[in-house]
C-alpha cells in the first residue's frame, strides 16, 4: 500500500510501505519536496542504491500515514506503480 513515511530527519518519503515489528519496508520511495508556492515533486529516494527496497528501523520512523488520494496516484504514475 502507498504510504507516506516521515522520518527522524525530516524527509517525508513516499512508496509501498511494509510495517514490521521492528523495521519499515520501502520500495520505490521518493521524497516529496517543495518546489514552489503549494506546489511540489517527487525525487527518487536513495537514487544510486542497487535495490529498490530498503529496511528502515522504526526508532527512525516519526509516523506513517495514508496519502492523498491525488498524491498518491500521482506517486502511481510518476515511479510506474
């Protein structure tokens, strides 16, 4: 499911979310950035990492949300979900 997962650093990244006990599943994560008065893109996130998938430990996990119906579909297809 796409869902928007804001870390301890403050990026708010975007993907197929898994939550498990102690980690967080993320594949095909993108960031959401700021490109203008209420307007914003989608990057990809760690752009030179071999998988697509990555484990994040929950201690640096804030929270995780549902996106906007409009975002998430925009993440859909922008990163070919």
């Amino acid at each position: 499911m796409v869902k928007i997962v804001r870390l301890t650093n403050n990026e708010e990244v975007i993907g197929k979310i898994e939550e498990k006990k102690a980690t967080v599943k993320i594949k095909n994560g993108a960031v959401i950035v700021p490109v203008g008065e209420g307007r914003m893109a989608m990057v990809p996130w760690l752009p030179h990492a071999k998988d697509e998938e990555v484990e994040v430990p929950m201690d640096k996990v804030m929270f995780i949300f549902e996106p906007l119906t409009e975002l998430a579909n925009e993440y859909s297809s922008k990163m070919g979900s």
